[in-house]
C-alpha cells in the first residue's frame, strides 16, 4: 500500500510528537520500532522509503540505514543529527 503525503505526514506528526519524550540515547531504536510497526501494519517501507525522507532527521537516519538501499540515497539532503 503507498500513503499519500499528507498519510505520511500524520505518522510523522506522530512520530515528532513521541520523539520529544524520548531520552536521546533511545530515539534511533525507538524510531526503529515505530518504522517496523508501520513497514509491517501500514505500508513496505522498502518500496515507498524515499518518500519519507526530509521530514526528521532521525527518521531520514533509520530509513537509510534499514529501508533505503545505500547507493540510492547519496543524493537526499538532511541533517544527520538532530539539535535537541
């Protein structure tokens, strides 16, 4: 299944709302584990992973290291690290 923008907009609302009571040194495996829930409940992030990116930083992060093939993602722009 393919979300359109504003569906990936509301997860990632979701995810920035979360984010903000996590303690830094958990955010990557917290993000890890809300990207699986949705990878297996909403849609496969190995498809439509590139339309997720640019919105956080963490999120661009796992997406790339677990959804997005290395080679293909040289050209996205985004903060590697988030200022918390």
């Amino acid at each position: 299944m393919k979300l359109n923008e504003s569906e990936i907009q509301t997860y990632v609302d979701i995810w920035m709302a979360m984010k903000s009571y996590l303690n830094p040194k958990e955010k990557d495996t917290a993000c890890e584990k809300f990207l699986d829930i949705i990878n297996e409940n909403v849609c496969d992030l190995s498809e439509t992973a590139d339309e997720w990116v640019g919105y956080d930083g963490t999120l661009d992060k796992v997406l790339r290291e677990v959804y997005i093939d290395s080679d293909s993602y040289e050209d996205y722009d985004s903060d590697d690290e988030d200022k918390w």
